[in-house]
C-alpha cells in the first residue's frame, strides 16, 4: 500500500498543477476533519485545542460568559489573518495560500455544518480528538500549507534554525490551558493537555520535513548512485571504500545526511540506478555544520 502512495505522490509530483491539486485536497479533508473533531470530540469535554483555534475557542467562551456571541468561525479569520499577511514574504506565497484556505473552511464547516457527538466518555473523546487533530495539522503541513496560526509561527521559526519547534509550540500552548483552566475549572485544563500532547505527539511521527537521517548506500560502482543521488537533493556526500567480509571484494560506502522527507524520492532515484545497491537509513540525533534546508515552495 505504501508503495502505491509513493508512486502516485511521484508522478503527481511531475505536474505542478497536479500537485496543487493534491495538495488542495488534503487542506479540505484537513479543514473537513478539524471541523468534525471540534463538534463531535471536543464540544463535548468542553475541551478548547492549541494554537490560535484553541485562542478562538476560549475568547468565544469568555464572551458566552457576559452573553457576547462571538463565533468561533469569525474569531478563527480574524486571529490569523494578520499572521498570514506577514507570512507571504516571510515564507511563501503558495504555503500563506493553502494555509488561508484551510482555515477559512474550517470557519465555513462550522458555520454549514452540524455533527452530533458520537461518545459522552471523556476519555474516549480525548484519545481519539486528540490522535485525529494531530492527523488534520499534519495533513495540511504536507501538503505544503499548515493550519494557521502557531503553525505559521512554527514553519517560520523552524525554517531559520533547520529543525522542528512543536514541542516548543506545545509548551505555549499548555500557558493558555492554564488561563483555561483558572477560567472555567482545572479538570478542563489538565484535559485540553492531556489532548494537545496527544496531537503534538501525532505531528512529530508524521511530519518529517525537520527529522534529519543519515543513509548509507553500499555498491559496486559509485557513478550512477551519486549521480541519481545528486540529480534528486541537494546535499554532498562521502563516499568510503570498504571491503566485504565474505568474498573480500572491494565496496564502496557513499554516505550523507539528508531529511527523512527526502528519503522516498531519494531511495526510488538511486535503486533505479543501481537495483543492487544497499541503502541504509538511520537517525541523526543531533547534526552540526552546513546544512542545505529545502526552502518551502
């Protein structure tokens, strides 16, 4: 099944307007979804999540508590708005424009539809918010746009110092489940944590673009690897001559750093060089120097 992923997402990824068309359908599905978990998982543990939705959800809240309606929908707009206009030269105009139309759906799914609440159990409803509202962020982020908000904080930050920031993002987001929970109970703070640690913990499996591995491709002849490899990112690479343990005959190691983003494309562009080849792939833990970081379109 993977395999079939991987193969469609490469020859969609030959077309531009086919890869905006793709990349547009996983931003609705993404809006779609968050739509569907903050009605039918949130709603009813009175739970409020991360980043400048979960913003929204608390001022609408407090407004509810003098009798202001202030929908969340609006608030959505309005909170993120600002940050998207910064964002265009900060980061992309393609990244601001996918990342405008997921939040705006969401505000437009919330406004035309309903969805009824498929459990009453707390836990039950924090499981399985939480897990799917890591799956949504994650979703819109690649796809090459984000959520909005704290998202677009996190791509900027995250785009200067080449690594991922959520769980940063993460500790941000527990201050306001503070002021939550001093509003409207404890119990509701220490859920909406309990939630926003499950979802960040989701974009950190699947979002990979800041998860930096070390691959390791052992052949015969090191030409056609380091060109396919070369031809497909822009990174270097060492090439280390060894010699197998069996046979005794000569091999050679060619070995770089690269994100666990590019691996795909990376390993289907050189075993169509070399089909013999062995590749390696392993963590990096921590990674010092020059380091090329992909811009994002």
């Amino acid at each position: 099944m993977n395999q079939i992923i991987e193969f469609f997402e490469h020859n969609v990824e030959q077309n531009r307007k086919l890869m905006f068309l793709y990349s547009l359908i996983k931003i609705i599905l993404s809006a779609f979804l968050q739509a569907f978990i903050m009605q039918v998982f949130m709603n009813p543990c009175n739970l409020i999540s991360g980043g400048f939705t979960g913003i929204a959800l608390f001022i609408s809240k407090i407004a509810a508590l003098g009798n202001l309606n202030l929908p969340v929908s609006l608030l959505i707009i309005l909170l993120n708005t600002p940050v998207a206009i910064f964002c265009v030269r900060a980061i992309s105009k393609r990244f601001v424009l996918l990342s405008v139309i997921q939040f705006v759906l969401v505000s437009v799914f919330l406004e035309i539809f309903t969805f009824e609440p498929l459990f009453y159990d707390v836990i039950i409803n924090l499981l399985f918010g939480g897990i799917l509202w890591g799956c949504s962020i994650s979703l819109a982020l690649s796809s090459g746009g984000s959520t909005g908000g704290t998202d677009f904080i996190a791509q900027y930050v995250s785009n200067k110092i080449h690594r991922s920031i959520f769980n940063e993002v993460f500790y941000f987001n527990c201050a306001m489940y503070i002021a939550y929970g001093f509003s409207f109970g404890w119990i509701y703070c220490a859920y909406s944590i309990i939630f926003q640690f499950l979802s960040t913990t989701v974009i950190n499996k699947m979002y990979k673009r800041y998860q930096r591995v070390t691959v390791e491709i052992t052949c015969k002849e090191t030409k056609p690897v380091v060109d396919a490899f070369m031809a497909t990112v822009r990174h270097g690479m060492s090439i280390i001559q060894c010699r197998g343990a069996y046979k005794g005959e000569t091999y050679y190691i060619c070995k770089s750093v690269v994100s666990s983003f590019e691996m795909p494309e990376i390993s289907r562009a050189v075993l169509k060089a070399d089909p013999h080849c062995l590749i390696n792939v392993y963590q990096s833990v921590q990674f010092y120097g020059n380091y090329y970081q992909k811009p994002i379109e």
